[in-house]
C-alpha cells in the first residue's frame, strides 16, 4: 500500500486491482471482487 500512498483513490484502486491479477497469475476468479479505499485526513 505504501507504494500507491501518493495515487488518487481512483488510482488506488485500479493499482490493487492490477495487483490482485497480477498474483492470480491466469487463475480464473471464482468469486466476487470488492474494494474500498478511504483517505485519512488528520484533522488536529
């Protein structure tokens, strides 16, 4: 994650998406796929 940290969500997301298929290596997917990112802005 700390790779994609200065991405945009949208960003992110996709990153991780490539990531996932990337590991899967041509394994066919067999379930659902959901993602979340959240931003966390420290408001001190």
């Amino acid at each position: 994650m700390t790779s994609h940290a200065s991405l945009s969500m949208r960003d992110i997301i996709e990153a991780l998406k490539a990531d996932t298929d990337q590991f899967r290596d041509g394994a066919e997917q067999n379930d659902d796929l959901t993602m979340l990112a959240f931003r966390i802005i420290n408001r001190q």
